[in-house]
C-alpha cells in the first residue's frame, strides 16, 4: 500500500496543466521532500490529494482509498498562515478550534478531545509555548503550534506545505528534526514542501522534484541531477554539490537559493477552506 500515490494524474487549474499526466507514490512511513520552483503545483498537488482541486484525468488515491473530503487519514498544514498576527487567541485555543466541529463534533471539547490536544501539542514540544497568545509567538514557534494542529486525529498522512517559510536555519533544522521524528515515531508517511534542498537533504527518505507538469520521485542522489533538473525546469541546470549540500545551478544563479525566502503569495488565497481540509 502508498499513502499517497498519482497515477496519469493531470490537474488542470484555468487553461493550465499544472500536473500533466504525473506518476508517483509516497510510501507508508516515507519522509518525502518536495521541491520545485515557485508556480510548480506543490500547493496544487496537496490539494488535489485533500480532494479540494479536482483531477482533470488519470487518478489519485490515498492509502489505497479514493480521494475525499476532510478526509481524516490525512493532516495538512496549509502554506498560507498570514493572519494570526494581531490574534489574542492562545496557540491551545488555536489548535482546540481545529479539533472542534473536525473529528469531535460541534458539542465543545470533551476530556478526552483535550487530552487529545496536549498529546499533539507534547509531540512537537509545544505545550508550554501554546499557552502564550498566538499573535506574540515568533514564526518558528507559531509554526510548531500549526505542525501540532496537524496530528490531531493521528493522521497517517501529513501533508506540510513550506514549514520552513522565512524560518533562520536554526529553526528550519529544528522543525526538519521534529518532522523526522514524527515520521519514525508516529509511523506517519510526510510529504513537505520546501524551496531548498539542503534544509532537509539528511533527513528525508526520497525527493519528489516537481516541474514542467511531471514529477519524479527517488533518492537524492538519483533525482538532483542535472539531467533530470534541466528536463523539470525547462533550463540548463547544473547540479554542484560540495559534501552535503547541493547547489542547482542555472548558469551563475542558484535557482533555489534565488527563488524566495520569503513567502510570495500568487494573488490567491486558500484560507477559506484551510480550517476543512
Ligand atoms: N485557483 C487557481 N486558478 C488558476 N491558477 C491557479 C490557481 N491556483 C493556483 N494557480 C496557478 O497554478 C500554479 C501552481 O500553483 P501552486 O500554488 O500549486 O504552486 P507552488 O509550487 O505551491 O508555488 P509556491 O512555491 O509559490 O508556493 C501557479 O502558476 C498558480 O498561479
Ligand atoms: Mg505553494
């Protein structure tokens, strides 16, 4: 069985393929990361696996099953996370309204659904920082809050999309190490989307490199070449590694490095449906 497999899949959002006929299967268990440069469809690809964007043809499956909404098997931790910024909320609360109305109903939070809370919350070393409001935590923390937001249900599927966004490399390497754990401990599958390699090159099982409507998944060593690189992004790429980091080389420029530490949104937002998925 995969957790999470694309067969002939196209996804077609306007006029564009963003995936165009694109095989591949993450495995139970498999921390996979997943690259490609901004526009690639890592977003849309998550969401076509949470059934939120639809498969123009080929198909999806998740653990074997159909794709479907709010599909419990699956926790998701959206890209999109402006906003909380002015919120009073505590990070507890944060969490605590995922789980409302989700898995444990509309009739408020039983024992066990706080229970539930402090597990997930314990998982990535967040309980004490949940106390504090949301609005005050720093980036890394807030994004640890989210990540435990995730867990709830005990997925078998994660699907993190850029949880390393505008994070300094000490905190990329911390939440890298917690998804890692969470894998092996939790025997959680984790696709995680990124801009760059090197934060999470020694900790994922397999790579999935996005671009030019095809995806390739594999070992590191096998997928982040220039061969492969070049057909994916449409370009001359060159692949240089020096130990364990790897620079992808578009003449003198390296694409990844280049391509944005910041968050840049396209002019769209997904919040509305962030809180169902
Ligand atoms: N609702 C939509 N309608 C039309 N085009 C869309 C829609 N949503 C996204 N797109 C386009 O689909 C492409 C893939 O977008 P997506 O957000 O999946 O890329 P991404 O790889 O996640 O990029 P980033 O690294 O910037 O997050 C982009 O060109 C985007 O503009
Ligand atoms: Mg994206």
């Amino acid at each position: 069985m995969s957790a999470l497999s694309f067969d002939q899949a196209t996804i077609r959002l306007g006029r564009r393929d963003i995936l165009s006929a694109a095989s591949f299967a993450v495995r139970e268990r498999e921390f996979v990361g997943m690259l490609g440069a901004n526009g690639a469809g890592k977003t849309t690809l998550m969401r076509a696996a949470l059934g939120l964007v639809p498969v123009a043809a080929g198909a999806i499956r998740v653990l074997d099953g159909p794709v479907t909404r709010g599909n419990p098997a699956i926790g998701y931790m959206p890209q999109n996370r402006t906003g909380m910024a002015g919120l009073r909320l505590t990070g507890w609360d944060v969490v605590a309204s995922a789980a409302v109305g989700r898995r444990f109903g509309f009739g408020g939070l039983d024992k066990a659904a706080r229970r539930e809370i402090d597990w997930a919350l314990d998982e990535v070393g967040a309980r004490a920082l949940a106390q504090r409001s949301i609005g005050e935590l720093s980036g890394g923390e807030r994004q640890r809050v989210l990540l435990s937001q995730a867990l709830l249900g005990r997925p078998r599927l994660l699907l993190l999309d850029e949880p390393l966004i505008s994070l300094d490399p000490a905190h990329q390497k911390s939440v890298v190490e917690i998804a890692r754990r969470i894998c092996d401990d939790l025997k959680v599958a984790i696709l995680f989307s990124a801009h760059e390699l090197n934060p999470l090159v020694n900790a994922i099982d397999r790579v999935l490199y996005l671009g030019a409507g095809a995806a390739v998944i594999g070992p590191v060593e096998e997928v982040v070449t220039g061969p492969v690189l070049s057909r994916l992004y449409g370009a001359e790429i060159e692949v240089v590694r020096i130990k364990d980091r790897y620079f992808v080389m578009a003449g003198d420029v390296d694409v990844e490095r280049d391509a944005h530490r910041h968050d840049a949104p396209h002019g769209h937002s997904h919040d509305h449906d962030d809180a169902h998925a």
